[in-house]
C-alpha cells in the first residue's frame, strides 16, 4: 500500500471529488457526498457557479494550450472526469492527444479506469500531489507521457488541498524541474482576496471531506509558477483568464474564489 | 462528448432559428454548467432548433424527433433542471413565430406544439434516468473496485506480514497497550519454552522481574502512554522451565490513526550464547587467568566505584601485598613450582578475606591487594593476611615457607583519589620491605613527605651541579699549641634555589647513593685547591693547608690519584697544603683491606687524615704501616670534656679516652686534631692534653672564603 494513501474506503464520508461532480451536475455521488453539496450551497451560493468557472477555466487553458501545439498533458486532482474532461477536450482538437489523470482518492482513480478502459492514450495514476516524485515515477511506467517533450500540467483546485506545512512551492518545483522546456503550467486556486465571509466559512465545512482547503494570496499563487513566463492576462480571477467573449465574464468575476493563471517554461528561464 | 454537427434544412427561417437557440444557449448556460463554448453550445442548440422545426412540419407528424433531442441535451450534458423548463417554456411561446416561417405552419399548430413538447420531455427524461441509473452504477461500482483494491492490498499486505510473522527467526509479539499479549510467533513461544496459546493467555507484566535492568518497566509505560516510539535492550526472560534467555529485544509502538496508542510490537532474538560468551570475555579480561583472582582491572574498576559512590567520609583501605624473596623461588624452584606457590597464596587470601567481603585481586607477578571494605580495619586484615601466607606451603614434593610483607593505607574517601590511594600503598610496601620483610607497614604521611622531599633533592643534585648551585665554606683548624690557623676545612653547602642553604648531611648521603659525590667531590677538590692556591700566593708565609674529605665512594674509584694530581698540577697548589680527609672506613676500602690508593696519594705529596676517628672500627696494625698524616678526634669525645660539672665521673673517663688517643697517635707519629671545640676550656684542656690543633666553633664557624682571606689578612687575629 502506497504510504499516504488511504488504507481503508470508508463511504460514510463526502469525497472531494464526488461532491465535486454533482455541483457539475453528474451522479457520480452518493447520499453522503449530496448532502454535504447542498449543505455549501445553502451558505455560499456561489459555490456551485464557482466549481463550473474553474471547470471553464480549465477547459479555456486546455484549449489555449492545444492551440500551442501541446498534445500530451498531466491532470493532476482529475477528480471525477465526467464532465468537460480533459481527455475530451483535448482529443477533439488532437485525436491524437495524450492524458495521465492523478488522484488521490481511490473511488475517482477506479472510476477513472473504467471510465477510460479502451481509451489507449489515457492513463490514471493513483497518488497524493505531497509525493511528486512517485507521481512522476508512475507516470514514467505508463509510457504516454514523453517527458523530454513539451507537456501540460494541470493543476486545476487541488494546490489548495496542500497545507503550508507540507511545503507546496517544493512539490511545484519538483513537478517543474521534470518538464522539458516548452512545457505549460495551469494552476486554479482559491483565495481569501477579495472575498466575503462566507467564502471563509465554506472553505472550514471543506475539512468535512477528507480534505481542507488552504486559501492563498495572488502572490503565493504566483510564486507556484517559479521562474516559469507567466502568460497573459496573469495570475487573475479565473472568469478573466482569456474568456471565449467578453460577454462570458461575469459582472463581480471576484465572487468565484478562485485566481487562474498558466505559465510557459521558456528555456532562457533555464 | 457528441460532435457539434451543422445546421441543415434550407426550409427553417434561419435567422429566426438562429436567435432563438442563441436566446436559448445563453439561458443554459447562465442557469446550469456546460462543458462547452458559448460558440459551441450556440450552435449544438441551432442543430436542435432545426430539428424541432422541422419536426413540427413534417408530414406525417411524429414527435419522436422531439424525444431525441431530449435525449441529446441529456447527452450535452445540459441537465439543469430550469434549462429544460426554459426549453419547454419557450417551444410552446417564441418557438412558433420566431423559428416557423409563417407560410410553413400547420393548421394543427398547438396540438403538434404541445406533442412536441412531450416528447422533448419524455426523452429528455429517459435519458436522463438513463443517464443516472448508469452514472450511480458506476460510481457504486467503482468505490466497490476501489474497495476491492485497497482490501486485496490489505490481504497481501497481510499475507506477507503472515509470512514474515510465521516463518521469522526471530521472535515476534504483539500486546494491547493494556499488555494483555494478542499474538506470538512460534519462535516468540519457542523461545520462552511456553505454547503460542499458553502465551496468548499472558499479560506483558508477567514477562517483567524486579532483577531487570533499572528503568526497563518504566520504558515500557512511556511507550504505552505514547511518550515513546521505539526501544532497543538487552533484556532476560524466565523460560518457563526456570532457565533464562538472553535476548535482544526491540519494541514499537503502533498508533491508531489519531495518533493514540494501540499495539506494542515486541521482537526479540536469542543471544543467550552471545551474552554467556561477553560474560566470559569479559570475566576473562577481569580476572588473573593464573589465580582466577580479580586482575589489575577490575580491582581499578571496583576502586573507582567505591570512590565515586562512597559517602566522604567512609574509610577507604588497601593492604598492598608482595612475596619476600619470590625471585630467588621461581629461580631456583622454577616458573612452574613458582605459579602454584601463586595460585596457594592466591587462594588463601582470598579464603582469609573473603568472608568479610573484601575484594582480593592479583596485581601481577608476586603483588596482591585487598580492597578493604568500609569501616572494617585494615591493620587486622593485614595480619590475617600475613598469617595466611606464613603456613608452610607444599608445593610438588617441597614445603616451602614463605613470607610477605604488606603496605596498609586507610583513609577517608574524600581525603584521596584512587590513584594517591594506590601510591601511597606502593610507597608503604616499600617500607615494609625497607624494614626487613615479613611485615606490615602503615601509611605515615609524614614520612611520605620526607620520602618525597628526599626524592625531589635527589631528582635536583645533577642539575645543581651544572647549574653550579653549591659553594664552599672554609672552617679554620687551629693551633692549639700558639693559636695560629694552620689550616682550614673545605666543607660544600648547596644555595638550593628553593630551600635556600642546605648543609651537606641533608644531600651528601644522597649523592653518594646515587654516584653523584664522584662528581661533587671533584668539583669540592678543584674548588678548595683553586681556593688555597690564592691564599698561598697572597700569604705564602701562612702556608694554610686545605682539609677536603674525600668520600668512600670517591677513595675506592681507581682514578682519585690521577684526579688529585691533575687537580694540584691545574691549580698550582703545592702538594703539601692539600689534606685530604677519609672516615676509617674509607681508609679500609669496600675489599677489607686498607685502599691501594693511598699510598699513591701519599707519593704526590699530600698529606692524608683519618676523619671522625674512634667511631668506627680502626685496625691500629694497619694504621702503623698506612702513611697516614692526621687523626680527626670524633666530635663526642671532645664535647666530653666541657667540664661545666655536670657529670664530673663521664667527663674523667673521656678525658682519659682523649688523652690515650692522643698519646696513640703520637707513638705512631700522627699529629691530632680535635674536632667540636666549643667553648675556650675545652680548647684550654685540649692543649693540656698535648692535642695539637682544634676545630669548631670556638676557633670560627664555617665561613665563605672572603672571610678566611681577611682572617689572613688580619695575620696575629688568627
């Protein structure tokens, strides 16, 4: 059993990942995951627009990576890659695009299996992001994945699942120094700034699943990029990371939650 | 996700039907989440404008078109609840006079719209209970496979603890934190001679006994209270047949998920025949393999215990003994004959204090020590010691009898460290032996200080000499007869730099054990004749003799004639001014008969006198032939005859010696010189005796030689 891992399934507790999928409108969940969904619905109201704006944002950065001529990515905290997956908006621009999903929770990775059996350019690795060396190591074993090639990293909402103290801008310095030049970072995060009480308050019913959120800063947030070329338009509120038309921007883009932002590793960055 | 496919059908208005599913992407995405463009679900929902319209037109009438678009937007991913309630709204409002060109409506316009709406319904909702049972199928049946998984992992996991458990070497056991045992492995049971199932019944506390290292049970609850992780020991089991195995155990604490306490894993592994064979090495590296008595170590190790832990003022006693004459046994009865005369004495003493819990420990060679346990007395210990060895010892087919002697030293604790304790004993087994063997001798710390200053004189006498630490005072012989100095003593004094002046009878005895008056002497020779030569050329009429002693050690050395020439020959001092003094037996020489030397002596010209005559043995037949100048009375005749009326009788009878002496030397022909004189009666009652010159206090102390030259100079004063 892989330290760090679950060593037990106990289904009498909400996962990140299913409550995640019903706020998408999927029903991959259970009682339990349901209940807790609408129990932060009820408080923020926002939460359920706020799960689809990082899904938005995910897909707009796949697409502008795609438009990049990436064609192989790493989606780590894939959850439960219903709906908008990556696989699936990336095949459809490349058929020939290439996908390792990473997560920790042990339902989404089975779930995943069987959701991408047949599906030869996909993969799913079973791991926690605080070990990034056996997720590179794993992903390594799939053989999708050609690491002296640009690729995409995904990291769409699970940076904020690491608390400080398991010291994130190490895991991302590990993840970056695996990548060849040429290869594109996405991160969505949530933040305190700009945010109401609410927020605050929902980000403690987090710790409910397995899993508590750490709110960060724009700079924190930033510092994950390292020497990487962050792109246009920034780090920013993920509603005005590069919208499909202006009219798709929501009037208070703030109330998501939430900074995105992608960065480039350009070979000069060394 | 389906491909977006292209609009068709020329006989739809289009740009009705383009506003109307722009309206209508708009509102799915503003009321629900789509995986999908604005462009892209704009024109997905015109494809199924189209298809609406041209469903309601068609001849014959079917609403099944209607059912599959439900199915597609289910498929789409549109599932927001109010996006379909916005879809059905809207179809039975807008959709006929924005979308159907009005030349293209049916006449039964509000019945097709409503069977339309039905089935965009109906299929929507089948779909998506489709959808649902599919989704809640999956996701069960995955948490079942994830499950499955961690749970197969768990077996393995658990298979190959199983193995590891069963199968181990070494011994494996696992207790509650209550110490009631869970489970033991077959070499765990073995180990301690019980059943796995007869363990299994016990408690952790039952595998404790009071004999167990110090702080061993108190481990053990620190780690049960979650205060400690792991711990490593040597520790003893009582096997269930009494016998005890050593092991070496290692325990971990296992911790529930929140960190409480919950398992100790205890492994232990047999090093019973380890631990014997470290017992024996270090029994060996401990004791005299000869004897089997503690060795030197071990008596250090025992001595420095009982310092550290021994109150300040507990006594602390050694009796350090040593075979008299053990040397000449083992070299005339053999080594062997030697080492079972050690292993008898060894055993005696050990059987003579052992009783009263001293430690006896061979030292080496022939040296034992007893640790003299606290308050007991160390003295009766030595005796007890002294009369064990004395009983004759059969060794082989001889009966030997052998004696030692012994240095006791007792003392407070706080008034000593080991190591002084073990000096002083060395020091005082030296003065047994000094003081003729087969004895004990007790520490007198006085005495070792007069040792240690004799020793520190002695460590500085060769350094004194270079460094020309000593000087000469001259005392003046003078005639009796007409009061004239005719001569003067040479006698050394050392300006030590420390102690200030130190006569000679504090250091000469030194020097002559040590060789060193050779070279003192020489240095007194050469000095005293540069001296009298100066005094010869400034008052040659005095013609003042120098008196040197010559002392045994020197007279016996074979080159004191080449020396004494060499000496006159570089000083210029004629031959005649230079006396040299010898005790009688000196004048005997260590071969018992009078040296050869000194009629060689004689022959440079010098003249020769017998020092402290009358005190030792005096061959008179000798003395007529020797060419001997000088007799020097023995202080105590002269002081004999102070005549302050004390004992008139004594003073009579050395009177008498006095004047027989005197008279002896004449017949022979020696003049006399009497030594001591103190006062002016005895120097008035010598010369009635016909002595010839006297020396002492009442003619001058010993004085530098400046002052002997002024006396010279003062000429009548002498």
């Amino acid at each position: 059993m892989p330290d760090g891992l679950p060593t037990e399934i106990d289904l009498t507790r909400p996962s990140a990942a299913r409550v995640y999928d019903y706020f998408l409108g999927g029903a991959h969940n259970f009682e339990i995951d349901r209940q807790l969904a609408e129990q932060i619905a009820s408080m923020t109201p926002n939460l359920a627009a706020t799960m689809r704006s990082g899904r938005e944002f995910l897909r707009r950065a796949v697409r502008a990576l795609l438009d990049a001529g990436i064609d192989q990515f790493l989606d780590i905290g894939s959850g439960i890659p219903t709906v908008g997956n990556v696989h699936e908006v990336a095949q459809a621009a490349n058929p020939k695009a290439r996908v390792v999903y990473v997560d920790i929770d042990p339902v989404a990775v089975a779930h995943s299996r069987e959701l991408l059996a047949g599906n030869d350019l996909t993969g799913v690795v079973h791991a926690d992001l605080r070990e990034p060396e056996r997720i590179l190591t794993e992903t390594h074993q799939l053989n999708l994945i050609d690491f002296s090639r640009p690729m995409g990293i995904l990291l769409a909402g699970v940076v904020h699942f690491v608390p400080d103290a398991a010291r994130p801008e190490e895991i991302l310095s590990t993840l970056r120094a695996a990548a060849a030049p040429g290869s594109f970072l996405v991160i969505s995060h949530s933040t305190f700034e700009d945010q109401p009480q609410e927020m605050l308050d929902a980000q403690r019913l987090s710790a409910r699943t397995d899993t508590e959120i750490t709110l960060r800063s724009r700079a924190q947030i930033t510092g994950f990029f390292g020497d990487w070329t962050v792109l246009e338009p920034g780090v920013v509120h993920m509603p005005l990371w590069r919208p499909d038309s202006p009219s798709d921007v929501d009037e208070h883009p703030e109330r998501f939650g939430a900074f995105g932002g992608v960065a480039r590793y350009d070979q000069s960055a060394g | 996700m389906a491909a977006v496919p292209e609009p068709i059908g020329a006989d739809v208005g289009r740009g009705g039907a383009q506003g109307y599913a722009a309206d209508w992407a708009r509102a799915v995405r503003r009321l629900g989440f789509v995986p999908l463009s604005a462009a892209e679900t704009e024109r997905l929902l015109l494809v199924h404008t189209v298809r609406l319209a041209q469903a309601v037109r068609a001849e014959p009438f079917t609403a099944r078109p209607a059912e599959e678009v439900g199915r597609a937007l289910v498929e789409a991913h549109l599932t927001e609840p109010r996006a379909l309630e916005w879809a059905l709204r809207a179809l039975g409002a807008d959709f006929p006079h924005r979308v159907l060109a009005a030349a293209g409506r049916p006449a039964d316009l509000s019945e097709r719209i409503a069977a339309v709406q039905g089935g965009l319904a109906a299929g929507y909702a089948r779909a998506l209970r489709d959808r649902t049972f599919a989704q809640q199928e999956r996701i069960a049946r995955s948490a079942w496979q994830a499950r499955d998984e961690v749970e197969q992992a768990l077996r393995d996991s658990e298979a190959r603890f199983r193995a590891v458990f069963t199968g181990a070497a070494i011994g494996i056991g696992i207790a509650g934190v209550d110490g009631q045992i869970i489970d033991v492995n077959q070499a765990f049971a073995d180990m301690l001679g019980y059943s796995i199932e007869e363990l299994c019944q016990a408690n952790v506390a039952e595998l404790f006994h009071a004999d167990d290292a110090a702080g061993m049970w108190d481990l053990y609850q620190e780690m049960v209270e979650g205060k400690q992780d792991s711990a490593r020991l040597e520790k003893r089991y009582y096997r269930k047949d009494g016998s005890v195995v050593w092991t070496d155990l290692a325990v971990s604490l296992i911790r529930h998920d929140d960190g409480r306490p919950r398992f100790t894993v205890a492994m232990i592994e047999d090093i019973t025949e380890r631990y014997e064979l470290q017992q024996r090495l270090r029994f060996q590296a401990l004791h005299d393999p000869l004897t089997g008595l503690p060795n030197r170590t071990l008596f250090f190790e025992t001595l420095g215990r009982v310092f550290d832990s021994a109150a300040p003022e507990r006594r602390v006693g050694v009796c350090f003994l040593d075979l008299d004459g053990f040397k000449a046994i083992n070299d005339s009865l053999g080594h062997d004959l030697g080492d079972r005369l050690l292993v008898v004495i060894g055993r005696r003493l050990a059987e003579c204090v052992a009783e009263h819990g001293h430690l006896v420990a061979r030292m080496g060679g022939d040296e034992f020590v007893i640790l003299v346990d606290g308050g007991q007395d160390a003295v009766a210990v030595a005796q007890t010691a002294l009369a064990a060895v004395a009983a004759p010892v059969h060794v082989g087919d001889q009966q030997l009898a052998v004696s030692a002697s012994v240095g006791v030293v007792e003392c407070p604790a706080e008034e000593t460290t080991a190591s002084e304790l073990m000096k002083a004993a060395d020091a005082t087994l030296y003065w047994a032996k000094a003081a003729g063997r087969g004895r004990y001798a007790v520490y007198d710390p006085e005495r070792s200080a007069r040792d240690l200053a004799r020793a520190a004189l002695v460590a500085g006498l060769p350094a004194a000499l270079e460094r020309g630490e000593f000087v000469l005072h001259y005392q003046p012989i003078v005639s009796l007869l007409e009061g004239r100095m005719l001569a003067v003593e040479a006698l050394v004094r050392w300006q030590h730099p420390e102690l200030g002046l130190i006569g000679p009878d504090r250091f000469i005895g030194l020097a002559e054990e040590t060789g060193l008056i050779v070279g003192l002497g020489e240095w007194v020779l050469r000095t005293a004749c540069r001296d009298a030569e100066r005094w010869w050329r400034e008052f040659p009429d005095a013609r003042l003799v120098v008196s040197v002693n010559l002392a045994a050690r020197q007279a016996d050395d074979p080159a004191i004639v080449d020396t004494v020439a060499d000496v006159l020959a570089t000083t210029g001092l004629p031959a005649e001014l230079l006396q040299l003094e010898l005790t009688e037996s000196a004048v005997m020489g260590s071969a018992g008969e009078p040296l050869r030397s000194l009629h060689r002596l004689a022959a440079l010209g010098i003249r020769l006198a017998v020092d402290d005559f009358g005190t030792g043995y005096s061959n008179l037949a000798y003395l007529r032939r020797l060419p001997i100048h000088c007799l020097k009375l023995a202080g105590p005749f002269v002081e004999g005859i102070r005549a302050d009326g004390t004992d008139v009788a004594a003073d009579h009878r050395d009177e008498r010696i006095v004047d027989a002496l005197v008279r002896l030397a004449h017949a022979l022909e020696l003049w006399v010189t009497a030594e001591a004189v103190e006062t002016g009666v005895q120097a008035e009652r010598l010369r009635a005796l016909r002595c010839d010159t006297g020396q002492g206090r009442y003619f001058g102390a010993p004085a530098p030689a400046e002052v002997i030259t002024a006396r010279l100079r003062g000429g009548a004063a002498g």
